[in-house]
C-alpha cells in the first residue's frame, strides 16, 4: 500500500535525501506554505504522513487531513501541535529530539557567558562616537564562574548538555527537574534543588531548558525572578512563554537582573504592540545596552543541524511507516 509524505514548507533545494531514506514505497509530496490552511483540499486529502517544521497544526487544519496517520515535528519542541485532537483522530505525533542538543547547549553557554564576561558592556562602551577609557567596566554583572552558581531548569538532553558545559567553566551546577529520576544529578556529578524556589535562591546564571507544557507555561513570573540574587543573569533558549517577558523587563531595568540573553520570546517573530523588553531593546536604551542579547530563534542552527532537521525528520516518519515507530509523543500532559 502507498504512503503519501507532505512537506507544506519548503526547506530544502530538493527531495533527494527524503527520497533515499523512504524508498520506492513512499509518495513525497513538497509545497511552498507559510501556514497550512494554504494548502489544497486534494493535498490535504491524500497525505498519510505530514512532516512540520515552523507551521502550527491545530483542530481545524487536523479536519482537513482525511487520511492522516502521524505528524512529525522536524525538530525538539511540539507545543505547536494540538496533541489532543491529534488523539482524538489517531494521529500519532512524533519529534526529533535528536538533533540541535550541542547546539542549543552552546547557545546557552555563549549568552551566558558573553554577558557575565561583559563582552557587550565592553563592546558598547568602546564604540561610542567619542570613544571611551581604556580601562575595564566594573559592573555587577562581570563575575568569575567559580564564585557563582549555574541553575537550570530541564534537564533533559539539552539541559544535561549545558550542565557538563557550565560545569567544565568552574560553575557549582544545580537544577530542577521534577520529573528526572532519582540519581540523576549524581551521574553528571552535580547538586539537585528540590523545589524551584529552591533552585532560584541559590542561582546566580539561571538557564531555562523545560519543553512549553500546561505546566511550564508562565512558570517563571515576577514572583519567581525576585527570588534569584540581586544582580542574576536569565537566559532562554527554551520556550518563550515560560518567562513572563514584562517581568523580565521589569526586572532587568530595575537592576535587580544584571543581565538577559534570549534566543526565543512569547510571540515570534515579534509584533505590534511589541514587548517592552523588545521596544527598548530595538531602540537601544540605556538599561539594555550590554545587558540584553536577542537573537532570533537561532539557537538549533548550524549546517550539520540543518541537515540532521532533514534525515532524522525523514527516519523517524519512516520509522513509523515500517512499524518500528519512535519519538512517540505521548498525548498525557494537555
């Protein structure tokens, strides 16, 4: 029986390498889309197999798709997938979790230490028109990493990824993972919080590596951002909406956060009214000048990660097909 694969987006020159991986078997079909309700009826129709990178999947584009068997998301995160109605239709929902974890680990780490270095304060300063002192910027925000403690939040491949990371740069690491097994902080030898109010007093670096779940959505607040130490640095490379972005705002120029580094915020990319934090960023005010680093959802992007998006996608839809499914998302946590 044949298998049709649908690509609304398309990412790639050619199809060659999703060709080779599937075989004779399989019907690849590849559109130009930004949104899936640019799609034709009669290619929603004949899809078995829908494979999503950018788009977002939800009830009423699932009605269209009358022969849909499995969704894979070409990438870590699958918030974007209405999982229940996914259920509700037998449509299994796959990820590729994969991929991207040394880059994203990276990522974390370069934000992080960029700005507790102060390459951005140095960087700005030096550049003014008039030039500026040659001398070192003495701010809160400069510390050495053996005198702070690394605090992630998720720790799962990525976390685990940058704990080693930080870990190797002199930090003390701790996170908080309620659902990791007991033990787990002892096999990459580092501290385990309890609570996340207890990981937050302590962390001077917090790093967010949590999927977007019910659960973590608006988990880090203003209440939340108060508990970390006066002058703390906040990097996400995770899920926008876990942060509260005003908050972070209003912490970051009220002084009490020393730093921020993003690479993903609420709404992206970002719109009118844009976030504060955004607004003063793009005009370069003052209280974000060599604090605040923004970069565009980025953090997964190398050549090789491009690539491994393709092949690891295209094996994990395969898998499914021949009966060997893997990356199975369960549908438990709406």
């Amino acid at each position: 029986m044949s298998f049709t694969v649908l690509y609304p987006e398309k990412l790639y020159a050619d199809d060659s390498v999703e060709r080779r991986i599937y075989g004779p078997g399989v019907n690849v079909v590849v559109r130009d889309t930004h949104e899936l309700s640019e799609l034709s009826d009669a290619d929603c129709a004949s899809a078995d197999g829908l494979m999503i990178l950018r788009q977002s999947v939800q009830e009423p584009d699932l009605a269209r798709f009358t022969r849909l068997r499995c969704v894979v998301r070409m990438g870590v995160g699958y918030d974007k997938i209405d999982r229940k109605a996914a259920a509700a239709r037998q449509v299994t929902v796959c990820n590729v979790p994969d991929y991207g974890t040394t880059e994203v680990a990276d990522h974390a780490i370069a934000l992080a230490m960029a700005l507790r270095r102060g390459l951005l304060l140095h960087h700005d300063w030096q550049r003014q028109p008039d030039g500026a002192p040659w001398k070192a910027v003495f701010d809160p925000l400069i510390r050495r990493t053996t005198s702070l403690t690394f605090g992630i939040v998720g720790q799962g491949r990525i976390g685990t990824a940058a704990a080693l990371r930080a870990k190797a740069l002199g930090y003390r690491v701790v996170f908080f993972d309620p659902y990791r097994p007991n033990g787990a902080e002892l096999a990459i030898g580092v501290a385990r919080a309890p609570t996340l109010e207890a990981l937050l007093r302590q962390t001077h670096t917090l790093s967010l590596h949590a999927p977007l779940t019910p659960e973590t959505n608006g988990m880090i607040g203003a209440r939340e951002l108060a508990l970390l130490p006066k002058g703390a640095v906040v990097v996400n490379t995770a899920r926008g909406p876990i942060i509260d972005i005003d908050a972070l705002a209003a912490a970051l120029k009220s002084g009490h956060l020393a730093g921020v580094g993003l690479d993903v915020i609420p709404v992206e990319p970002p719109a009118d009214p844009l976030p504060e934090l955004v607004r003063a960023y793009r005009a370069r005010e003052k209280w974000t000048e060599g604090r605040l680093i923004i970069t565009p959802h980025s953090a997964f992007h190398t050549p090789e990660a491009w690539d491994d998006i393709r092949s690891k996608g295209a094996e994990t839809m395969n898998a499914f097909i021949t009966g060997r499914a893997q990356n199975v998302i369960a549908p438990e946590d709406f």
